[in-house]
C-alpha cells in the first residue's frame, strides 16, 4: 500500500493515457442523471455527483447478457449446440464508484463465486475489472453505509481509493491491480504523509454518515419466527411490485434464463430478475409458493437481512447506498424494515388453558 | 473455467407415452460426445436442466439410475413453453442436458441396511423410481434391509412404469403397495384408496433404521405426514423432495429458495426436520 | 409512435365480400412491398451485452 | 391541508369504529421529507398516522381491485376518476366503497424540488400559502409551490372528485390548461423524427415495471409482458422489445388514462411516459369527446361501438 498525489491538470491527461490499456468506465450525466457509461476518448468522469442514480453493477453484470449462441438450421453441422459468443474480458476500469458500491461487488461474489459452481461470465468481467473508488466526503441523508458495515472511505473491494482535494486527489494504492492502474496513467508522485490526513478524513466523513440502522440481532433471530412476524402486512401495503429498488440495489444479482430466437439464429441470455415480481417464483402447475405482495416484499427483506446473514456469517446483503429508499416510488424504507427485524421478539407462547 | 450453464449435447433414442392422458412422457437420452457420460455422475435423488435449444431448460428429476448406463431417463409433464416443445420433438433430435444438479436421498446413511419405504403419488415417481432400481441392482441390494414402495395416481392408467411395477410386483425382495384413487377396472388387483390412507395401512411402524422418502403433489404430503407422525416417524427420519420454479440450477438465480437454502443447490432433498426450520415458501 | 405511413391500412370489408377481400389485400401487399422490410419496431437478434 | 389532515383522521377514526368499513386507505408520513406512504389503517386508535400533504402523489385507487373487504379510501381528483373507472370496468364494488374526497391543491414532483434547491440534500421541508420552505445541511430556501408542481398537476383540469361519500372540503376552482403542447411538437415531427425521439425517450429504460405497476388501469391477472405462450415481448433490454412494452401499455389505457402522472412519478428513471398516454387522451377528446373516468355509468369509447363513430382512417 501506498499513497500518491494526483494534480487535478495531470489527471485529465493521466486518464486519456489509461485508455490505451484500459475500457474506462465512469460516471456521466447524461439527461438528469448520473450513470456510469464506458468512457469514449477525451470524455472524464464526472465526479460532481454524490451517487449514481443505478449502482455500477451493469459494468459487471449486464441487465441483459447473451450466454450462449446457436443455430437450429439442420444443414449445419453444430445446429442446436450452444457456443459461447466472443466476450470482451480485456482490462477495465471503473474510475469513481463509491466505497459502499465497491463493498456491494465483494457480497455479490459470494453468490456468483462458489466453491462448486463459477459463474464464468460474472466472474470473468470481474477478474478484468480494477476498481478505483472515490472516497464520500458529503453523503446523501438516505446513506446508511457505516451501519451496513461499509463506509465513505472503506476500502473493500477497492484497488485505489481516491479522495478528492479540490486540486488534487489524493490516491491509496491498495493492491497489485491497482499498482498496475496508476502506472498505466503515468502518476508517480508519492505523498507519504497522506496516510495520517486520509485518516481524518474518514473520521469526518463517518461522522457525516446518518446511523442508527441496527442489524446487530439479525443473526439471532429465529427464521420461522421473523418469517411469521405480524408487521409484514403493513410494511408491504404500500408496496405495488415494481424492480425499481431491486434493479437499483448494487447486491441484489438475481437473474432469468430466456431463449430468443430470430430466424433460425438463436441466443441463450439472461436478464436481471426481481424478486417482486410474480413470476419470479410462478410453477408450470400454477401454484405459486410467493404469491402474495406481502410475500414477496417480505422475501426481499428477509433475504438481505436474514438469509444472507445466516448462509454467509457475512453481515447483511446491503452496504447502504440508499438507493432503494430514494427511489422507491411508495416510500417503502429498508432502514425502517430493519429496525423492525432486529427489534423483534416474537409473541411469547400462549400456555393451553 | 467449466461452465455450469452449458448443456451436453444429447440425441433423443426414444420417446414414449407414459399415461393415459398423453400429458407425461419418457424420453430416453443418449450423449452425442460419449465422454460427457463420464462426466455426468449422477446418483439417485438428483435431476438435470433439459435444455430445448431455441426455447429454454426446465428442471426434470433423473429417472434412470447409475446403475443403467448408456442412457439417461426423463418423465415430463407437459405443462409450459419449453415441455411443450420437447413432446413435440422425435426420436434422433438433439437437445441439451445440464447437470447433475442438487442434492440426493441419503445414500451414505440409507446403504447401511436402513430399510426404505418409498411414498410417491401421480407423476412424482422420477427419482423413486431410479432409487428402486438403485437399490434393487443385485450390487446393492445387500446393503438395504426392508424395501416398501406406496404408490398411488388418479387412475391405473396414470401410473407411471406400469411395466417395471408389475416386474416388482413379483419380486420377493420390495413389498409393493400399488394403489389408485378409483377404477372401474374390475380386474385391478391391487389397492384402491389416496396414498396416506395405503400408508397407514400399509407403513412399517416407524423405528431408527427406518426412512421414509416421500414425493408427491402437495395435497399428498399434507395429509401423508400426519400419518407418519402417528407412525412414529422422526421428522429427521422423514425425506421430502422439493420442486419449486428454477432457473440456473445451481443456486445463483435466487428464485427458489426455501429461506437460506436454495432448492436448486442445497435441495431438492430434504428432511422434513430441516424443513421444519424454514418458511414453507414451495 | 413513427410507424411509417403505408404500412397501416383500414377498411371495412364485409364476410360477403371475398373479392374486395382479395383486392384489399394484394394492394396492401404490394404497397409493403415496395416499402421493404420495415426498419422500426422489427426485431432482429437482441441488442445487447 | 392541515385541516384536511384532521378530517381524515375525523372520519376514518368515525367509520372504523362505527363499523362502517374495515380498513382505511389513506397516506402516512414518508421516512423521507417530500414523500407520503399509502397505508392501510383497520383499528380506530390507529388514525393519528394518516396525514394529507402536497406529497401525496400516489394514486390510492390502485389499491382497490381485488379487495374482499368494505374500504374507505382518499380520493384526488384523478384517484376519484380512476376509481369510477373501476366502478365502470367491474373492479371495485360501489356498495362496500366508501370515498373521502379531496379537491386536490396539486402534487408536489420531488425530482422537481431537489432540482430547485440545487441538488442539495433536503432535510426538511414544510408548506404554507403556496409556498414550500425547504432546508438542508446550512441552507434554508423558499420554492413556489407552483413551479414545481407535477407535470400533470400543473395541467389539471379535474382537480375535484367525480364521486365521494363524504369531502374533505368545498369544491376548488378548476383551471385552464393547454394540456397538450408537448404531443403537438411530436405530432409535428415527420415520422423518422418522431420514431428518433421514442427511441431516445425510452432509450433509459430498465424494464422495472414501475409505470405499469403504479398504474391503476393495470390490473390485468397477466400483463402481456408476462405472457409466455405466446411471449409477445423480448425480456431484455432490446430498445425494440423496451419501445413495445411501452406502446402498448399505453395503447392499454387509451380512453382509460386520467392522466394522474403515477407512471411518471413512480418512473426510477425520469421517464416522460406520459407523452404516449396524454397523445392518446387527446386523441379521444377530439374524436370522441371524450375523457375518462368522469361518471361510473358510461362505458369508455374504445369498448362501445356508436354508428357515428368517427372512420376517417379506414379506407
């Protein structure tokens, strides 16, 4: 680990020159929001944003990915045999995310990275990705990071951490990816006093970060019991089963395998799937083991803030970027469902009379 | 990097018509690249993705046992798009097979001259049947004690291998209860009554060395189960194979999870103990 | 929703009126066909990642 | 509002207790400062959370369909509208509906307000006389209500309940409103241009279903997105497959559309979807003199068949 200073006038330059080894990934405004796009030449990030209005996870795992490729046209000799398309794994970078967006990476590889099953297309757009974070210095009042066991200047997931000091940014080197980033963008200047100001400069931003999200009893709660807890109904009225904070959420990967087929050209692609949505969970017979709205709001709390913690031992499925609960058209709030989890207690049983 | 999505390629050696209805089917399949054999290992419990190129996969329990090679054996129901489509295709097709996928009845445990009593009702005798035929194989059946199978469907003419249950039938080494809802057949020698009512009269009592593994619709085990607990079955004693909507099969799409675990992965095997401490999301 | 014009054609054609049938819809094949293979709305293989 | 706050309270608390409905829909506080909640409220003592404010965008009639049980719900203008609409099409039942009436003092478009104050973080915020008071981390500022209306409200004109049991307060002037600008300059374009600016238009889109899901007018058991024997659309985010579920969900709501903005409101990603809707509602204005949801008696245009029905396009 070491720490370098990057004037802001050797930056632009230093990022045109990444994009000669590297497809730069940043954030943009484009229309009223920032999104991270791929950065054509002499395009910079624009780091005037606090979040980005949908989470980097797309840079990784598309919204709509082709699998596999094939042909049902019997004249051909590997008709209906599935081949995997030509992918573009050459070396990327995303210059910007967040701290808690980085953090969201490493939880959703435990579900794409497992000891009996690689997901190959996840897995290797991740290995080609360097991630270089921007460090939060004015987080959003919906910003609950410190309390989902992230934070502003958390390094987790990170290959640079970059904080932005009006003229200059200040950059932590923090593994061997990283290395090769800044040597790829020609910044050399050590500052190896930094150490101490970055420092304090978390503590300040940690201090800015709106608590009081407490996930501390989850893990001890019993499943069927919180399962059954009677505040689901109301916690799930309003809810009218958009994606929205689902597609928005950087942990939530869930997906669906489709097959298209044009002529007699074929694909195999998945999309991103929600957990709200009926079919998500509709059998052939019709049955539907979620049916209802207050089932499948419940599945999507009780997934981040339960199973996860149970199946991992790490921590919840969330790093509090507060997307969702900006977004959310109805105003359904994770800080409030959480609270409500980890405080409850189930009715004490009723003694037969 | 293997990947878990791509289907072997196999080619359709047969085609059959199960039921009277036409809805089920069994499909024989044999691998067009004879290695993949090998590579798909399979033991009774488990099931496959079959893979209709152009139209998707649909998660179908193995019929066949390890103990058949050459082939591979499915039953489908013909419900969706993608079942559909495979009723509709002929022998020497090809198609795709991913897999095997999940878990498997507790061989490690049950091989060790447990007795086994098989409870199964309408088209969810798949993997029962590859586990009779498992256990049967003159390699194995040693290594189990009693062998009971209750099956019931609607009607004689639902129940699925009528050939193989009469073989079975005969044999002096697994008790047979065979049992349908009604029949006008008065030839129809065997039970007539729903499956848990057969159990009941049928079921050894319930002692440590005896697993029941049952598999069925829903409206089967709901009322099976009561029956085993006046058996005196142990919930950890009582084996339950779930279905519930699949996609990847290998516990990455997040839809069929019952709580933490994941059906497609953790499952579709179960006891009924460890179903106990999870929402009956299935 | 910018549909190019020729390719919506209306008419009222009675179940009697087999020829006027006929008519009508030769008509509206040439017109397409001199239009071509449309360029909007028509879906080739998905675009996407 | 405060007052229509305390008369929702008044009522509800009087019709829960009386045994009049079993459940209230109304709206709560949001956790956030510009947002209301939709809630349900069944026991009388628990009246005191529902609240009425210029952040109660959220159309309640879409909480209506399928209901087993005797409700009482908040109505707007539009969400009145929209639930004569249901009376219409056989979705809600009449007898076990009880409506509290707002005349409505116009919605508030949160994106609106962040854009006023800069994109400041907002902290608070409270309203009087037409005016929002707005502040934040070392800023305090004064918007006009009216500038960051809705884009719907700020053209509404049907602002009072088309039915109610009981009103909130007397009826409010109605406005004028060119209602329909926007759909001129697209009907204005060439159809190359107009196809262009669909294109770009729904070129965000993430297929969330937001805009469906928020919409009243969509209730159907199985929306033909979901429809996989035939599938009739892609999944993906294919601007073809995208640009289809769009036009035809708006085609769904022809004749049907009260124009509450919830699509728009609930859009995560900005989208004015209301531009397909609003060209449709102008459309059955001028052919049909037309607009929905004003009387629970009449059938929409597109489900009845007149002799003078308008047939200049059929050849």
């Amino acid at each position: 680990m070491r720490f370098l200073k990057i004037a802001k006038d050797d930056w632009t330059r230093g990022v045109e020159d990444l994009k000669k080894s590297f497809r730069v990934f940043g954030p943009v405004k484009e229309k009223e929001a920032y999104d991270f796009r791929l950065l054509d030449k002499g395009v910079l990030p624009d780091f005037s944003f606090q979040n980005t209005r949908l989470s980097p996870k797309s840079t990784v795992y598309p919204q709509s990915e082709i699998l596999f490729e094939y042909t049902l046209d019997e004249s051909k000799a590997d008709h209906h045999v599935h081949k995997v398309p030509e992918k573009d794994y050459s070396p990327r970078v995303i210059l910007g995310i967040r701290p808690c967006d980085a953090k969201a990476f490493e939880l959703v590889r435990l579900n794409f990275d497992t000891p009996e099953y690689k997901d190959p297309y996840w897995l290797s757009a991740y290995e080609a990705t360097t991630k270089v974070g921007l460090a939060c210095d004015d987080p959003c009042s919906t910003c609950f990071c410190t309390s989902a066991g992230s934070g502003p200047y958390d390094e987790a997931g990170l290959d640079v951490l970059l904080a932005d000091r009006d003229d200059h940014f200040l950059a932590k080197v923090l593994t061997e990816k990283g290395e090769a980033f800044v040597s790829a963008a020609g910044w050399n200047t050590e500052a190896p006093d930094a150490e101490a100001g970055f420092e304090k400069l978390a503590a300040e931003a940690e201090g800015k970060v709106p608590g009081g999200v407490p996930t501390d009893k989850l893990a001890d709660k019993e499943t069927v019991a919180l399962h059954g807890a009677d505040f689901w109904e109301d916690v799930a009225f309003s809810c009218i089963n958009c994606g929205t904070c689902t597609y928005l959420c950087p942990t939530c990967w869930c997906f669906d395998i489709q097959d298209e087929v044009k002529g007699a050209e074929g694909v195999r692609m998945r999309n991103w799937d929600s957990c709200m949505f009926p079919l998500f969970t509709l059998h052939g017979s019709g049955h539907n083991p979620r049916a209802t709205k207050v089932d499948r709001v419940r599945q999507r709390f009780m997934h981040k803030l339960k199973y996860f913690v149970d199946r991992y031992g790490r921590g919840i499925q969330c790093v509090g970027c507060g997307r969702c609960v900006s977004s959310c058209p109805v105003n359904i709030d994770i800080r409030r469902v959480a609270r409500l989890m980890n405080e409850f207690e189930p009715a004490p049983e009723k003694c037969p009379a | 990097m293997e990947n878990p999505y791509f289907p072997y390629p196999v080619r359709i050696d047969s085609a059959v018509i199960e039921t009277e209805d036409r809805n089920l089917k069994t499909f024989k399949l044999v691998f067009v690249n004879p290695e993949d054999e090998k590579k798909f290992a399979y033991r009774p419990g488990q099931f496959a993705e079959l893979s209709v190129t152009g139209k998707g996969e649909i998660p179908i329990g193995i019929a066949s046992s390890p103990t058949e090679p050459g082939f591979l054996m499915f039953t489908v129901n013909k419900v969706g798009v993608v079942s559909t489509a495979l009723h509709n295709m002929q022998e020497g097709d090809i198609m795709g097979v991913r897999g095997p996928l999940g878990n498997w009845y507790p061989w490690e445990i049950l091989e060790q001259g447990k007795n086994v009593v098989i409870i199964g009702g309408g088209f969810a005798f798949t993997t029962l049947r590859s586990s009779i035929v498992y256990m049967l194989d003159p390699k194995n059946r040693e290594k189990f004690g009693d062998i009971h199978v209750i099956y019931g469907a609607r009607s004689p003419g639902m129940l699925l291998y009528r050939d193989e249950l009469m073989e079975w039938e005969k044999r002096d080494d697994i008790h047979m209860h065979i049992t349908v809802d009604g029949t006008d057949d008065p030839d129809w020698k065997y039970n007539v009554g729903f499956v848990p009512t057969i159990t009941e009269q049928k079921a050894p009592k319930a002692d440590a060395d005896t697993y029941a593994i049952v598999c069925g619709p829903p409206v089967m085990i709901k009322f099976t189960q009561p029956v085993l607990d006046k058996l005196g079955y142990a919930h950890d004693h009582i084996i339950m194979s779930l279905e519930n909507r699949m996609k990847c099969g290998i516990g990455m799409c997040g839809r069929c999870n019952i709580g933490m675990e994941y059906v497609c992965k953790d499952g579709p095997v179960f006891t009924l103990e460890q179903l106990n401490r999870t929402p009956r999301e299935y | 929703m910018g549909v190019e014009p020729g390719r919506l054609h209306f008419s009222w054609i009675s179940s009697a009126e087999s020829t006027k049938f006929v008519d009508v819809a030769t008509k509206v094949i040439e017109e397409v066909r001199a239009l071509g293979p449309a360029g909007q709305l028509a879906k080739t293989k998905a675009q996407v990642a | 509002m405060s007052d229509y706050t305390q008369k929702i309270r008044e009522t509800a608390k009087k019709l829960l207790s009386e045994g009049k409905v079993d459940a209230v829909i109304g709206y709560r506080e949001g956790t956030l400062p510009l947002m209301a909640e939709p809630c349900l409220v069944k026991d009388p003592e628990k009246v005191d959370q529902l609240v009425f404010n210029s952040f109660c965008g959220v159309n309640l009639a879409n909480y209506l369909p399928k209901r087993k049980d005797r409700v009482a719900v908040v109505a707007k203008g539009c969400d009145s509208r929209n639930i004569a609409l249901h009376i219409v099409e056989n979705q809600v039942d009449r007898e076990r509906l009880f409506v509290i009436g707002a005349p409505c003092t116009r919605m508030v478009d949160r994106r609106k307000v962040a854009a006023a104050v800069g994109g400041r973080e907002i902290s608070g915020v409270s309203e009087q006389d037409g005016k929002l008071t707005v502040s934040g981390p070392g800023y305090e500022q004064t918007v006009d209500k009216k500038d960051v209306l809705q884009d719907n409200c700020s053209i509404c004109i049907h602002r009072n309940p088309v039915l109610a049991d009981e009103m909130l307060g007397e009826k409010l002037p109605e406005q004028e409103a060119d209602r329909y600008a926007d759909v001129r300059e697209v009907e204005a374009m060439s159809p190359e241009e107009r196809f262009a600016h669909f294109k770009d238009l729904f070129s965000e889109c993430i297929r969330c279903y937001a805009c469906r899901n928020a919409c009243p007018l969509c209730y159907c058991p199985t929306c033909f997105v979901d429809e996989s024997k035939p599938q009739w659309v892609g999944k993906s985010i294919d601007p073809t497959d995208t640009m289809t579920f769009h036009f035809l969900r708006a085609f769904h709501c022809a004749g049907r559309c009260t124009d509450c903005g919830a699509c728009e409101r609930a859009c995560p990603v900005g989208i004015k979807v209301r531009q397909l809707t609003r060209k449709l509602e102008k459309d059955c204005l001028g052919l049909f003199d037309w607009e929905a949801g004003m009387n629970p008696d009449v059938r929409p245009p597109l489900d009845t068949w007149r002799p003078e029905d308008p047939e200049e396009f059929i050849k």
